[in-house]
C-alpha cells in the first residue's frame, strides 16, 4: 500500500470492554511496532514484530495488552477488560527490515477513548 | 533506564527567525538518533537520523542536527524557519544493544511560526 493504515481511527468503548486495533503496514515491511501516546507526551514503545513472531514485546504495560501477525503483514492489537488509562492514540510503524537506524513509517493512529 | 529529554515544550517564533531544539538522551552506550516531525493533522514522518559518521546530519526542509556524544546530545537547527514549520517535534532514541529495536522518545516540542 501507500502507506501504513489503521483502522478504526476513532474508538469509543466502555470500560470493562474489549476492543481490537487494527494496522496494515506497508507492502514488503517485515518490522512492524506498536507505540501508544498519551496526550502531552511522545510515542510510547509497545511491541516490536519481525516478521510473525513478536521479538520484543516488552513494553506492554500488562497481561490485558495482546498483539498478534499471524500471517507477517497486518497486526492486530487486543486489549481486554479495558480501563479509562488505557484511553490514548494507538500508534502503528513498520520499516523495511528490522535494522535500528531504518526509518519507521507511521500510521495515523487510532484514538481509543474508554468511558 | 534509557530516557529522553526535549528542554522546550513550547517555541513561539516569528518567520526567519533561527531555531534550535534541544534534545538530551541518557544511555552510555552507542545510539541511533532520530528527529521526527508531525505537521498539523499528519502522521508523524521522519526529519533525520544518526547512526554513524559525521555526526552533523543533514534532513529534509533544510533541518540539520548535530551529534555531540560528550554531552548525550542531538539538537535539532534551522536557520530560518517558515510559517510551515509549525508542528510538533520529537528527538527519539536506539540504544544500540543486542537486538534492541525500541526507540524511545522525548515530549515533544511544540513549535509554532508566526508569519
């Protein structure tokens, strides 16, 4: 694709619900990252994929957090029995090859706001 | 832990005027440096990067940034700033460790240029 896609771009939802955040990357990325920001802060690192498999997914805040790419392309982040803090801009980011100094492309994001 | 820390949250500047955006990070070891800049109603898109060599690093829009590893530093410059370089910026960092692939980011600072 052009770019990196996310979808929804707005989501509402009650607390205690689960939602599901969605992001395509760019055509060909192997690497694919899940940042989160809050407002009045820059990007918080998530989860890290090369590939299918998840090779750092060391910044998720918790066991309710989930994120899956079972077939290398699209991702697809879970949060479960959400809360009013998880409420931020879900930011997705791919880049060509897992290489630290290549570029990451990034998503528009997908604002999610827990009531 | 790795940190990042951007002095300024909020510049006001007139068109022409010089800019300099401080950006400190704390890790000991070796780093990629990134500026990344997100106009207004955009994604986040990427301004320039340090990996390696001349550590005065050239970008798009006629931005540059300078390495200094002495003092855990990657300052954003622009010698004269246009009306369109209103947006928020952010100086994200790599530690250079293993397979490290986060970057870590600072707050951001809010620019804006009055013409």
């Amino acid at each position: 694709g052009a770019g990196v896609s996310q979808t929804p771009s707005n989501k509402v939802t009650e607390k205690g619900k689960y939602v599901e955040l969605r992001c395509d990357p760019i055509s060909g990325h192997t690497a694919l990252y899940w940042y989160r920001q809050s407002l009045g802060q820059g990007p918080e690192f998530l989860i890290y994929f090369q590939g299918t498999g998840a090779a750092d997914d060391s910044g998720l805040p918790n066991d309710r957090f989930f994120a899956v790419r079972p077939e290398g392309s699209v991702s697809t982040l879970k949060i479960q029995r959400t809360e009013r803090g998880d409420s931020a801009v879900y930011l997705c980011a791919s880049s060509s090859s897992g290489a630290t100094y290549n570029e990451q492309f990034f998503g528009p994001g997908t604002r999610l706001t827990v009531l | 832990a790795q940190s990042v820390s951007q002095h300024n949250h909020h510049v006001i500047l007139s068109e022409a005027a010089s800019l300099e955006l401080g950006c400190n990070y704390s890790y000991g070891g070796t780093v990629n440096l990134f500026w990344y800049v997100q106009y207004p109603g955009q994604h986040l898109q990427l301004l320039l990067k340090y990996f390696s060599g001349d550590p005065l690093v050239k970008g798009i829009k006629g931005f540059e940034a300078e390495f200094i590893k002495s003092k855990f530093s990657f300052n954003l410059r622009k010698p004269s700033v246009q009306w369109s370089d209103t947006a928020e910026y952010f100086c994200a960092v790599n530690a250079r460790a293993g397979n490290n692939r986060k970057l870590i980011w600072g707050l951001g600072t809010s620019l804006a240029v009055n013409p």
